[in-house]
C-alpha cells in the first residue's frame, strides 16, 4: 500500500515537474524572459512562499491595452503587493497570487463603490466590508462575491439587517430593524422573511408565530401592550382566518372590534429593502485577456447557439493573462509558410491580431437573429437485432432482469436492516443454456448473473412507485434495445428501452463500489424527499460471461428523464465550469439529441413561485448529500421543449402568440399565463407534473457580451418563449479520487484553477449551486 501510494506521488510531482518545463519553454521561446523562473509550490500554503521559488522584483508596466499595474511581479504575473489599475477606472490594490487577486485588499469602482477585505482566487470571499455608491453598507462574511455567512448591512433608507446571509440574501436567523422603529426577529428564506419569527411594532403590540413570503402564515398569536392577545390560524384570506380574542384582566379597553387583516395592512409599510445590483464584479475583471476567432487549423471557430464565437476550448495560452509591454511579436504574413516560426509564436500571432470580437448584430445594435428549432433527428441509438455484436449481452441482461424482479420475495419493509446494504449483499446465479432448476433455457452462451443488494433495489423500485410487470416488460419484453455511446469522457455504453422509460448503463468497477458505499445515504435520501432530483437507480447488476474470456460486464438500470411525449428540442448538461464546456460540434450537425452545454446556453428558465421555492430548496438537500459522500462532476441535465415553432422552424416568443392562445405558424398550442396559473392550483389537473417533469414555464432569451469570453452566463433580454421543462442531476457517481487529484494539478497550472471541473466536492457543490440559481429565477 504504501509502495502505490509512492508511485502515485512520484506520477503526481513527475507531472507537476512537466507542465512546469513545458510552461517555461513557452513563455521563454515567446517572451525571451529567460531570467525569471518558477518552481514548484504547494497552492494551498500559498502565502507561505519558499524565497528561492519566485525572483520577485518591483516592476511597472503599462499593458497593450492600456492598463496599469505597479508592484511586486513574479514569472510575468503580478505576484505579492501591488495595485491594478484598469482602463475603465476600476482599481485594486492589496495582495497577489500568481495574477490572481489573493489575500487581503481593496477593490474600487468607478462609480465610488469599495469593498475592503479578504479575496480568494479573484472572488471576494471570506471577510470583508463593501460600500455602495449611494452609501449602503455591509460588513460581514462573502462567499465567491455574494454575502454568504454571519453579516451585518445598513440601507440607504436608514433600515438595518443583521444576521444569517446565503448566496447574497437573508436566509436562516435574522434581525431586521426599520427606520420607523419597527422589527423583525426570527427565520428568513431566499430574502423574505419565512418560518418562525416574532414582529414588534413601536407601540408595543407584536405577533409571535410562523410567517410565509413576508406575512403571518400558519399559527401564531397576536399582543396587545396592555396584554390582551389574539391566538388563532392566520392567513391573507379572511375565509382561512380563524381565532380566539383573549383579554387582559387589567385591560380598560376591548378589542372587539378589532378585524386580524389590519395586521396585513400594517404590515404593507414595512418592506424589506432590495439589495444593490454591482454593475461588474472584481472576479470579471480579466487582465488583458488573448481572444481569438480561429483554431489553430485555421479554421473558424464555432459559434454557440446565441450566436458568440466558441470559448472555454482547453488552450494553454488561456492561462497566460498578461504579457511584457516592451517585447515586439514578429509579424507574420498569412499565406507565408513559415516553416522556421515556432508554432507557439503562429499561434501567439493569431490570437493577437484576432483580439477584438465582439457580436455583429449586438455592436450595430441591430436585432439579434431569429432562434430556430434545431433540426428533426432520427430516433436515438442503434436497434440490437440478432448478429449485432451485443445481441448475446442484451439476451443474458434481458434474462437476468425477468429472473430478479420475478423471483418470489416476501413483502419488503421500508425500513431496511443494515445488512441489507451490505456490500456483500449479492446473489449468483448460474445460467446454462439447458436451463436449470431455477432458470430457463436459452439460446445464448453460458453466464453467470449477479444481483446486488437485491432486497434495497426492489425497495426503491417500490418507493419511486415502479410496477415489476411493466418494469419486465420494458425491459424484457418481445421489443428489443437500442444502444447508443455515451456523449461525456466515461465510455460507457447506454442501452434504450422500447418504450423511452428505461435506461440501462453499463459501468465501471470503481462506480459500483461508489454507488455501495452511498446506497445507505441515497436510500434514505430519496426516502425522505420525494421531489429529489438525484437520478433513480432501480437495479445494480453484472454479467459474468464463462469460457476463456471470463469477462465481467456491470450494469445500472436508470429511470429515463427525457421519457414524455413531448418532443425535447434543446438539451444541456450544465456543471458551473467553463474550461472546455462547448460542444465541438458545427452548427450544421447540432440536432434536438445535441447535448449541449454551460458556454451554450442562452437562457434564463424561469419557473412558477412555488416551484421554484421547491426547486431551490431540493437542490440544496442534493447538493448537500452529494458533498457529504464526496461525489463530485455531477451535472443538470436540462431538456426544453418549446410550445411555439413557426412553420418555418422559427422559435416564437411569447408575445407574438395571438391572444385565443394560437400561435402564428400552428406549431403547438400555447397555454395562456391564466391557464398555467389554474393549471397549478388544481391539483386534479397537475398530476402528472412534478418538480423537474413536464414543468410548464418560461425561459428568457440571454445574450454574452461580446467583449467578454468567458461570462459563463449571459444579460437577459426581455425575450420570453413559453416552454415545457425537464431536469434532473445526473453523473453522481464520481468521488474525488486520486485521478481527478491528478486532473485537478494538471490542469491548475494551465488553465484559471476556478474554470475546470475537477475540484474537492465541496467547492464542487457550492459553485454548482451558485451556477444553477444564477440561470433558474422565479417568473415574476
């Protein structure tokens, strides 16, 4: 053990030591800077630097594109003290970590804003104060640039809020005093006050109970300051009201003709302050980022469905964000062959000269393009008929399946036994060709079948409300699979039911024991929060083929979240990183199957209240599982089917539907805001909707910048398209391990440490969450 723990570190620093070379060749054959060097350092102890590691030395530089930097500079980086000073007048001066501001510092805005504290990677995360340009106040604790933790902030309207902060608003135990007097103490949610708290007025009157978007909702009791009190149930609609008045024994005057909604009236006056909006935030300020519009091929780049150039592709040039103002580039003529130039330097030369892109349509300030359906596809994968090379593999899973969920066992309790997810929990079973005692004949060769903790897998199938006859009829029914490879880096094979309920994928050893080691947790998970949004694993099984091959094929059978009879015309796996999130596909081969991903994207979704209380709340207790079983590189799958599509393919917003609710080219029938709305309240006819299934919605047309790569997520438009949703977190089998340790390193010395998906799970889950409740919002 301790001999592979060896050879893993010495692959680790053998790897850190290469990038390293590679990395001083280029910046020496490209810069000439011969004289400065780095070596290796361990990022997490950064500030206790070796002296001998960096040359540092004082430099001042005034760059290309006119920014102005003075300080401590190390290995073409700014590196210790120093300060920045960009061209449109936003300063910073405090600590540096190889060109990222890290440490304490200040950063200003042009407009007179400051924040004064801790950064960490460009963030402002850890404690700090900001100042707004109108004078508001926070002092507190931030978290990757949103008030997240114990924080205190004064408003302009002279109102003050102190206590619990989570991704920039008020969330758990808070105390909000007005300027009137009033306050309010207790539990807040998503930025309104929500849960358990008590209200007291200047008077002396208070309510003590339970509240619901910033009003009483639920029990609670009302007090007058001479002690009489009202207890009852209450609610904004006077038929759901209903209490008992109790008076002081001292009191002089009765409250008889007191009505409780005067409370709800009272209560309009004190609303709770919005919080400021930052034009731009320290972690967007870039130093003089290279862009370019071509591959090195020469050919041109793709551009992303909202029509921007393609970005995040993994070039290490990416990582090298400024360069030395007094070294000339040679040119370079286009149609030269230019044997003897470096390709480093062509490359260099191309990204220079190609450094301005910025959207045509958007410069002229023209309208934006059209969005069109993506083109019609066959149906998915490849139909496994006898003589495919797996038609053997499909008869043993098939065969398997029917002798599992057929197999007599006693009515399963759903609390479970510990030794039930043991991971020894297994059972073998032998199938002949002949056939046997307990199994039939078959034409396919001998193999053995295994189930693993059989009696848990059969105990979700009855959580998650799965019939075992149409279980084994998808399944093993006359209709035979469909196999498609997978989309992502696994390698894994999928395999289609007839009907679109199932999904069969086969995996890894080191993802079973994953899944084994989580079974417990994930069992009582999905137990306990039904609307969870974790993937639905209904069986674990292998198939061990005998003869001289011995091999051993592992399969998870999976609920299908694509499974409807809606047509899906965009799908997106989005993870929150950006290095190398853009499908490689040209714009011609993207179909309605394409999944694309997060520097794809071009839309808000927007989803009902309710719902998207729920969805916040439920991705939180996600997340929060997988971060406690350290899974990391898990995704939201997103499927979109749209409701208005021209004859023409032409995607139609929501404003250019006719008011009967027809659209203009027939596509399909739009439902009205009135009909969505009493589709949500009657529950006969929201049935077959569920948190991340057939959701009725909206989603808001986004546009990057152009004159900003890497903006993960682009500036809403106002342009609304009716749609139905499908989501779900997929990929939760992958912990952190020693490979994507490795990854993690590899990559950190090349590319922005924040833009690659391989990280510790639990900064994995906090910029997954902050990524996804930046692209869902309530549809107001």
């Amino acid at each position: 053990m301790i001999g592979r723990e060896s050879g893993v570190m010495k692959a680790w620093e053998f790897t850190v030591r290469k990038t390293q070379a590679v990395a001083k060749k280029r910046a020496n054959s490209i810069f000439g800077l011969g004289a400065m060097y780095m070596a290796h350092s361990d990022e997490g102890n950064h500030h206790e630097e070796n002296p001998e590691a960096f040359e540092i030395y004082l430099a001042e530089k005034v760059l290309p594109n006119g920014d102005y930097y003075k300080g401590q500079w190390a290995d073409s980086f700014p590196h210790g003290q120093g300060k920045y000073l960009w061209t449109d007048g936003c300063m910073y001066v405090g600590e540096w970590y190889k060109g990222k501001t890290m440490g304490r510092g200040r950063f200003s805005w042009p407009s007179g804003a400051i924040y004064e504290g801790e950064f960490k990677s460009g963030y402002m995360d850890g404690t700090g104060s900001y100042t707004a340009p109108n004078g508001e106040t926070y002092k507190g604790q931030w978290s990757m640039n949103l008030k997240h933790g114990q924080g205190v902030k004064c408003f302009l309207n002279g109102d003050r809020y102190e206590g619990e902060w989570k991704r920039g608003l008020e969330d758990g135990q808070g105390n909000y005093v007005w300027k009137n007097g009033n306050q309010y103490s207790g539990e807040w949610r998503n930025g309104c006050i929500w849960g358990k708290g008590s209200f007291v007025w200047t008077n002396g009157n208070r309510y003590d109970g339970y509240w619901e978007d910033g009003l009483p909702k639920g029990s609670g009791s009302f007090q007058w300051s001479d002690g009489s009190v009202y207890v009852g149930n209450w609610s904004k609609d006077p038929k759901e009201q209903n209490g008992t008045y109790y008076p002081a024994g001292s009191s002089q005057e009765a409250h008889l003709e007191w009505d409780p909604q005067e409370v709800y009236n009272e209560l309009s006056e004190c609303q709770v302050c919005p919080g400021e909006k930052v034009s731009i935030l320290p972690s967007q300020k870039k130093l003089a980022v290279w862009r370019s519009t071509k591959t090195g091929d020469g050919k041109p780049r793709r551009r992303s469905v909202d029509g921007r150039v393609s970005v995040g592709v993994e070039r290490p040039c990416d990582r090298m964000n400024l360069w030395d103002g007094g070294v000339e580039v040679p040119a370079i003529d286009a149609d030269a062959t230019c044997d003897s130039t470096p390709t480093a330097v062509k490359a260099l030369h191309e990204d220079l000269i190609n450094m301005h892109i910025v959207d045509d349509a958007i410069s002229r300030g023209g309208p934006l393009p059209k969005l069109k359906a993506p083109r019609k596809s066959k149906r998915q994968g490849e139909i496994i008929c006898k003589g495919h090379k797996n038609f053997d593999l499909m008869l043993n899973l098939q065969l398997g399946i029917r002798h599992s969920v057929g197999r007599p066992a006693p009515s399963a309790s759903l609390d479970l036994k510990p030794s039930a997810f043991d991971p020894k929990e297994k059972v073998w079973t032998r199938f002949p060709p002949e056939g046997s005692k307990y199994t039939p004949p078959h034409s396919s060769t001998e193999f053995r079948w295994k189930d693993y903790c059989p009696v848990v897998f059969r105990t979700l199938r009855k959580l998650f409300k799965v019939d075992p006859a149409d279980y084994m009829i998808s399944i093993c029914g006359n209709d035979a699979l469909r196999e498609f490879s997978s989309p992502g880096k696994s390698g894994s094979f999928f395999y289609l039911t007839n009907d679109d309920r199932y999904m069969i994928k086969t995996m890894k050893k080191a993802e079973v024991k994953v899944l084994l080691r989580m079974l417990p947790a994930y069992y009582n998970h999905v137990r306990s929060f039904e609307n969870t949004l974790v993937t639905k694993f209904y069986g674990l099984h292998c198939v061990k083929l005998t003869g001289a091959a011995q091999k051993k094929v592992r399969f998870i059978i999976m609920g299908n979240l694509f499974c409807s009879e809606y047509t899906i015309h965009r799908r997106f796996d989005l993870k929150g990183s950006s290095l190398g999130r853009i499908t490689d596909k040209p714009e011609t081969e993207i179909d309605e199957t394409t999944i694309l991903k997060d520097l794809d994207l071009n839309f808000i979704f927007r989803l009902q209240k309710s719902w998207f209380q729920e969805f916040c709340r439920q991705v939180d207790r996600d997340c929060e599982l997988l971060e406690q079983e350290g899974i990391m590189d898990y995704s939201l799958l997103v499927g979109i089917h749209f409701r208005d599509i021209s004859e023409d393919g032409d995607l139609i917003p929501s404003e250019s539907c006719n008011p009967t609710g027809d659209t203009e080219g027939g596509g399909t029938p739009r439902m009205s805001r009135a009909d969505m709305d009493q589709l949500l309240l009657d529950p006969s006819r929201w049935a077959s909707i569920k948190l991340g299934v057939n959701m009725p919605a909206r989603v808001e047309r986004t546009v990057r910048r152009g004159d900003c790569e890497l903006q993960l997520v682009g500036e809403p438009i106002g342009e609304f398209y009716e749609v139905v949703l499908f989501f779900g977190v997929i990929d939760i089998l992958q912990d952190y391990d020693i490979s994507k340790k490795l990854e993690h390193a590899y990559k950190s010395f090349q590319y922005d440490p924040t833009s690659i998906s391989a990280v510790d799970p639990r900064q994995y889950s906090r910029r997954f969450r902050d990524f996804i409740f930046r692209i869902f919002a309530e549809d107001t």
